[in-house]
C-alpha cells in the first residue's frame, strides 16, 4: 500500500496533530504541519477532519538534493494515465535557491521528455510538489522542528468547506458560537470511532452540527428553551447539507444528566459558560466540576471527554503549570478531572484574541 502526504491547514499544528493520532493508527511526522500515512488509513481524516489543507495520496517526501530525478521517477513508476499538470507550493519560511516556478517547470521538462502531455488548464492528474520548510514561531507555539523537505503527490483532498458553516451562515446565530474547526476537533477526539455523542451546554449548537456532518448520534441540552429551540434549527440544516447523523436536542441541566438522558455515551464535547476572565475567577468551576461528575455517570467505558476552559493568553507560551484557570491551578484542575472519573492525556491552548485564550483538554474514562 502506497503512502499518503496529509498537510494541515497551519491554523493550530498541534491540534492537527493531536486530531490525526485520534483518527489515524499510526503516522510519522515530516514537518509541523505535515504527517506521513499509510493510504489505506487517510480516508478516515479526508472524511472527518476541519483542519486538513491538502491530501497527497498516493506521494511521498524527498530531501531536497534530488527531488526533481525523484519525484519525476516516483510519479511516472505510478503509470497513471493521462494529461499531467504540475504545481508547486510552499508552507513555512522560503528557502533560498528554492522557485515553485522553476521547480515545477523542470519536474514538466522531465515527464515531457519521459512522453507525458502536460497540461496546465485542464489536466486528467495534477502533480503537487510543496516544500515544507521550518516555520516561525505563530500564535500557536510549537515544539516540533524539521529540517526542510518536499513532499509530492497527486492531490485527491483539497480541505474542507469550514468557512461555510460559521455561525453567521446557520438559521440560528449569535456570536458566541464555536469556530467549526475547533468544533470539529473536538468532535473527531470525543467519537473518533463513531458512536454516541453528548453535548451538555449545546448552546447554538455548533458542536452538534459537526457531529452530525461526522455521521454521529448527536445529543444536546441546554437550561435555556431559546438555546434548545435554536440548537434543533441548526442541527436540522446540518442534515440538510448531508449530514447522516441524526440528534435529539432536549431541554435540562449539565449537572442532572442521568435524569435528563437514558443510556450511555461514547463522548462528551462541551464548551463550559464562563466569562471572558474566567481564568482569575472561580466563577463557573462549581459547574465545570458538576458537568464532568454528571458526564462520567453516563459514560460508558472506553468514553472520551474534551471540553474548553479559560486560560490566561500569557501562558500560552509557557508551561501548562504556569497556567491558572476559574481561578484555581493546573494542579487543582487536573485533580477536578481525577476525582470526577477522568484521565487528561491531552492538552493544547488556543488563543481567541488578544485577551482571551483557551485551553483544550482530552480526558479518557479512568
């Protein structure tokens, strides 16, 4: 089986990485924004994730040196017929002696030559050749370092249409809705597998619509009826836009879940009310602490939990020990998790703006 090139939409690499091993069984990572996987596997992330810019399947990654004889060799060991474009592009910094332009027009030279018709307006296969180079330091610090390589394949997954399900597009909209690439991620955390997801605080119900576009059994509640009316107005345009799961949006509190639901969940997705400085405030942690106690009571085993709290922006680029949120610290925060059933095995801070950050945490059923 040929390998496939997954490129991330470099909004938040860390995230796309985070989501990718949820998704995928195994992969190895070629840049901060690129991951390296078996083709039978990338479906599964074509399919589900928000966070994708390009698929390269099947492709590869060379080192610089000789990546036109390789790439031109590796291409035409495919024998895949007809008209040929090749493109080429760039993510991270440029690198000096490196031309999409002329790049390109050397890989068309040799397949010319190997007798492929190239055709830029409307080829039958478009050829991608995209450097990864190392990146600066953006909003969203990374630990990861690469030395520069190219990564070429034939492009089957050009991202998704995110920008067409913000809030703004939905029948019911207010401004507080969750970003559909954070919300899908955490979706694609909560159920990787498929399954049964809850949504405790649905809100607008953004995370509801992913799920539903995900093909998930999607549940919500909210203690305000607006909230619930307006989540079933939403959910139901998701399925108008194909999405094949179904929902059942009802009205309830977070912290009486086992009253309010029958049966188990498989995952939990919830973004917590709070104010925009939470993170000095122990507003709202009594109802964090009661949601995950209320979670865990209809979880079923192998359950996932990832829900948002608010992080102070200053420590995005410092240790998560440094971090405060609901005014309590990472230590007291962690041990909330323990003492209501969850494992934190992940976590990753996302700045909103300048003065408000957040911080994602995947939590499994201990």
């Amino acid at each position: 089986m040929a390998d496939s090139v997954v490129i991330g939409a470099g909004w938040h690499p860390e995230l796309f990485r985070i989501e990718a091993a949820q998704l995928v069984d195994s992969f190895e990572i070629v840049h901060p924004h690129a991951i390296v996987c078996d083709e039978s596997q990338v479906h599964s992330m074509m399919s589900r994730s928000s966070l994708i810019s390009e698929v390269l399947s099947p492709g590869g990654v060379v080192e610089i040196g000789n990546a036109i004889k390789e790439i031109s060799e590796a291409f035409l060991a495919l024998d895949i017929p007809g008209s040929v474009a090749v493109k080429a592009s760039r993510t991270g910094e440029k690198i000096e002696g490196w031309s999409s332009r002329i790049i390109a027009g050397e890989i068309g030279g040799v397949l010319v030559e190997s007798g492929r018709k190239i055709d830029l307006t409307n080829p039958d296969v478009t050829l991608r050749v995209h450097l990864l180079s190392p990146s600066q330091r953006t909003v969203h610090p990374d630990d990861i370092e690469t030395a520069p390589v190219i990564a070429w394949g034939i492009t089957t997954h050009d991202g998704d249409d995110w920008a067409k399900r913000t809030a703004p597009n939905r029948p019911f909209f207010k401004p507080v809705s969750l970003d559909p690439k954070l919300a899908r991620a955490m979706v694609n955390l909560a159920c990787p597998r498929g399954g049964r997801l809850l949504d405790p605080f649905c809100g607008t119900g953004g995370l509801i619509v992913e799920g539903i576009l995900c093909g998930l059994s999607c549940s919500g509640s909210d203690l305000a009826w607006p909230m619930v009316t307006g989540t079933r107005e939403n959910a139901a345009w998701a399925q108008g836009r194909g999405g094949e799961g179904d929902f059942e949006i009802r009205n309830g509190s977070a912290l009486e879940l086992s009253d309010v639901w029958e049966g188990s969940f498989d995952g939990f997705a919830f973004d917590p009310p709070y104010g925009r400085n939470a993170w000095k405030s122990s507003d709202g942690f009594e109802l964090l602490e009661g949601a995950l106690s209320a979670c865990h009571s209809v979880s079923n085993e192998q359950a996932n939990l990832v829900t948002l709290v608010p992080w102070p922006p200053s420590a995005i680029s410092d240790t998560i020990d440094s971090g405060t949120s609901f005014g309590k610290t990472w230590s007291e925060i962690k041990d909330s998790f323990s003492n209501a059933g969850w494992q934190i095995v992940a976590t990753t801070a996302i700045r909103v703006h300048r003065s408000l950050a957040r911080l994602l945490i995947h939590a499994e059923r201990k």
